[in-house]
C-alpha cells in the first residue's frame, strides 16, 4: 500500500456543448469575485491617495 503509482490521462471524452456550458459557469463565477476585487482596489487607492494628500498639506 505505500508504492506511489503515477497516472497519466491521455484523452478525455467532453461533448462540445458541454464544455461551453461549463465556461459559461466558470465566467459568470468570475463577474461576482471581480466586483469584489474591484471594491478592494478602489478602497486601498482612496486610503493610500487620502494619506498622501494629507502629507502635501503639512
């Protein structure tokens, strides 16, 4: 039970329309974590531009 065996898969069997449904599902995943990160983003800038203009105005 302790030898590691190695697979290799060579071929894998997916009908077109099946393939275009699953990257339909992983775009439409991605719009909600791309508004999130675009929150964050837009957070970090307005802290980091806030303490530079508090800098420029000593």
């Amino acid at each position: 039970m302790s030898e590691k065996q190695q697979v290799v898969v060579t071929d894998i069997q997916i009908p077109f329309l099946s393939m275009v449904a699953l990257m339909v599902k992983g775009v439409l995943a991605s719009i909600p974590a791309m508004i999130i990160v675009t929150i964050l983003g837009a957070l970090f800038m307005a802290v980091i531009g806030s303490m530079n203009m508090g800098m420029m105005m000593n």
